[in-house]
C-alpha cells in the first residue's frame, strides 16, 4: 500500500508504477538510509517530539532491517518506489503504528539528499585511497627508473630526450591535482541537508546540529530550499571523475603506443592483455583500451547530470530521481578503472635499451647545440636557424649531429669546439638541465624525495 494515497481516487496505473519506481538501483543507498533514519530518530526522541522509548524501538528495528538486507533476507518491491519508502515500509510491518512515527519533521526530499551525501563522501574517500595507490605506484616505478632515458615527445615526434622517471612523475602531478580535486569535492558535499523538509523547514523543535554530530556532517545546509533541491556536488564529483578518466585515458593511449611493435617500449603482462579470435601472434592491450572506452562513458555521466539540472525550477522535481544512476555509474568506472590500471602498469616490462636507442636518434639533442652556441655568445635565434641547418644537412646524408666531423661543424659555425660531442651526449643533455622541474637526474631525484 502507498504511504501517500490519502490524497488519491484510485491505484497507479501499473506501468506508471513501473516507471515511477527507482528502487531497482537506488537499493544500493539501504545503509545511508539507515544510517539517516536512525540518527533522525534518536533527534526525535532527544527533543521529545516522539518518546524516547520509541525512539530507541525505532532504532532497534532498523538495526535489525540493516541485518535482513544484508544477510539478503528482504526483498524489495516497486509498489514502494524506491528504498526510502521501502525501508519505512518494512519499518511500519514490524512495529506497526510506531513505524509511521520516524517520518515526523522530514520529507523524501531532505532524505534522499542525505543518502546521496553519505554515499558520496563514502565514495570520494575510497577514489582518493585509490588514487593515493596510484600515486605511489609511480613513484615506486619511478625509482627504478631514474636512469632510463627514453625521448620526450611533442606532437608524437621526437623532440628532447628524458628520463621514463621523469615522464612517470608528469603523471603523478595530474593525478595529484585529481586528489586535490576529490578532497575539494568532499567539503562541498561534507553539508547536511537533513532537517530541511520539502523545501520550507519544518514546524518541529527539532534540533539539526544534533544531527550534523551523529551524521558526521561538518555544517548545515543553510537554505532549505537550497538543500533539496540542488544536486551541484554530484555534478561535481563526476566532474572530478571525468578528469581522472582523462588522465588515465592519456596514459592509457602512450602505453598502447609504447606496446605496439613500432616502439616497443614496454610489454603488457599477460594477464592483462587477451589475443585475438583468428589471428594467433596478437597480444592487445585489452584492458588499457577499456580505461580509455570507458572515459567517454563517464563524460556521458557528467553531461546526463548537467542536462538533467539545467532546467529545473526550484524545488524539488521528479527528475531528480535520475540523479543516482549517473553518479553511481561514474564512480564505479573510476574506481575499477584505477583498481585495474595499478595492477597493468606494476606488472608490466619496460625495455630499457630499446628506449635509450630511441633517445638517441631523431636530433634530440638539436636544442642543447643551440644552447652550446648560446654559451659562446650568439643570440638564440641565429643559433636556431644555424641548427636547423644543420639538421637538415644530416638528414640528406644520413648522419646524426654527434656524428659529424668537427670539420663539418665548423662549416656551420666556427664557435664550434671539442667539447660539443660531449655537451650533445644524450645522457649529458638530461644532466644539463638546471631549471627547477626539469628532466635533470638531480631534479628527478629531489621530484622522488618530496613526492615519497
């Protein structure tokens, strides 16, 4: 039977009832409805708008329903609707009248904004420990490659050479700012909504500080129209998700490029790659492509919820029922997506002399020639321009610069000393690097002390 069909004629319509129904995935908010609940009825018998007694019987047969659900003794129905509705149901048989007590001085909606809170915060703590795993996986990999030196690339081309230490740390940046971004988003979510009503408050002396305390909430709501009705910090955690995929997506490409047998760069572990259905030498990094598939998914999320919002009036509507299924949908892409991206990249193998091999083609070390001619006085223009030449000469005779005689070098400029082959060695232009943040095995060092 409807808890709300005082104000109705006649019964749903079946397939309405269907439709309307969210409980076939909302279900998975049962412990923050709970959780809710009880706190809501322990404030009701602390300021004695129900009995204290009752309150504590409240709470008992709560504890009690979150014990059936999880030993998967109950089942939930859509003439309920969804959990909330679906719980006071339950609630209500076991103690009959009492039961109806619990929905004194709140509403669905300022209930429904505190389960989705709760989870959320619940959610951003297990993406951030993830992402902290993450983090520290590349530093470890990091470590074992400081002195891996392969090319760094702009525009996929080859342009200077650095350390695969260096390009994992790069990483560790971006998915630094993602726990930034995830800890900012917890604050915002950290509000409790409880206490508001439909939109207006309530009548009762009820007391939401108290409920700020029991629900671990930071502060209140301010607005009560606000709280109900905004869903702007699940926007922004799927935001925050949306920029994690991307930064796992980017990765992602580079180790698919890296494993084909053009570069060769590293080797996917084997269980994490499957073959192909007709063709017996494939190895496809399966699961890396996955993370970057599933990247478009999550941005779907964001842009369903983002258009979900865009055009509701105050307050509460029905279409934020769809609010779940993107939120849900969203961390749990990230969260798998991490869980799977740590194992794939711990396990698998770096070819370091087919790296270093590639440094060392492709005129990398073009620009620390230029800055050799800056050191002997000439502006970085010419010496530009005077490289550029002189790469140009090496391609149509197949050489590279360190390969050319010092007679040739002369031809270019007669700045041009001895000391030129060992200042465009390609471990000797990682080592000049002097800026802060550079690719410089000092810098790289002190990146990895910091960063540990």
């Amino acid at each position: 039977m409807k808890l709300w069909k005082g104000r109705f004629s006649k019964a749903e319509n079946s397939l309405a009832e269907e439709f309307n129904a969210s409980i076939e995935f909302d279900q998975r908010l049962y412990k923050q409805d709970i959780t809710g609940s009880i706190a809501h009825a322990r404030m009701l018998g602390k300021q004695g708008i129900i009995d204290k007694e009752e309150a504590l019987a409240i709470e008992s047969s709560l504890l009690e329903i979150l014990k059936d659900i999880e030993d998967g003794k109950i089942e939930f129905t859509i003439e309920q609707e969804d959990i909330h509705m679906n719980i006071e149901s339950i609630l209500t048989e076991r103690l009959g009248p009492l039961g109806k007590k619990l929905h004194t001085a709140r509403s669905r909606n300022d209930q429904v904004a505190v389960d989705i809170r709760l989870y959320l915060k619940d959610e951003i703590n297990h993406v951030v420990e993830l992402l902290e795993e993450l983090k520290q996986t590349l530093v470890t990999l990091a470590k074992e490659h400081q002195d891996t030196v392969m090319p760094g690339y702009t525009h996929l081309q080859r342009a200077q050479p650095v350390t695969l230490a260096f390009y994992l740390m790069a990483y560790w940046e971006m998915f630094h700012r993602d726990v930034r971004r995830f800890r900012f988003c917890y604050e915002t979510t950290n509000t409790l909504p409880l206490g508001s009503g439909a939109l207006a408050g309530t009548t009762y002396n009820t007391d939401r500080d108290f409920l700020a305390d029991e629900l671990g909430f930071d502060r209140l709501c301010d607005n009560a129209m606000d709280a109900v009705s905004d869903r702007d910090f699940a926007i922004e955690f799927i935001s925050s998700c949306s920029i994690a995929m991307m930064h796992l997506s980017r990765f992602c490409e580079e180790l698919i490029i890296w494993s084909s047998t053009e570069f060769q760069f590293i080797e996917m572990d084997d269980g994490y790659s499957t073959g192909s259905s007709i063709m017996p030498q494939k190895k496809n990094p399966d699961m890396a492509e996955l993370i970057r598939g599933k990247t478009g998914r999550v941005y779907g999320d964001l842009m369903t919820l983002l258009t979900l919002m865009k055009g509701l009036p105050l307050a509460y509507n029905k279409d934020m029922q769809e609010d779940k299924l993107p939120v849900f949908d969203a961390g749990d892409t990230l969260k798998s997506s991490l869980a799977i991206f740590i194992q794939m990249i711990t396990t698998m193998k770096v070819n370091v002399q087919i790296m270093e091999k590639a440094a060392k083609s492709g005129f990398m070390n073009a620009t620390d020639a230029a800055d050799y001619l800056v050191s002997k006085g000439l502006a970085f223009r010419d010496c530009h321009e005077i490289i550029g030449r002189m790469v140009l000469y090496c391609i149509e005779n197949g050489k590279a610069i360190e390969e050319l005689t010092m007679e040739e070098l002369k031809g270019f400029s007669e700045k041009f000393e001895k000391d030129i082959y060992e200042k465009i060695d390609i471990r000797s232009c990682i080592k000049a690097k002097k800026s802060k943040g550079s690719t410089s095995f000092e810098s790289v060092e002190q990146m990895l002390a910091a960063k540990s």
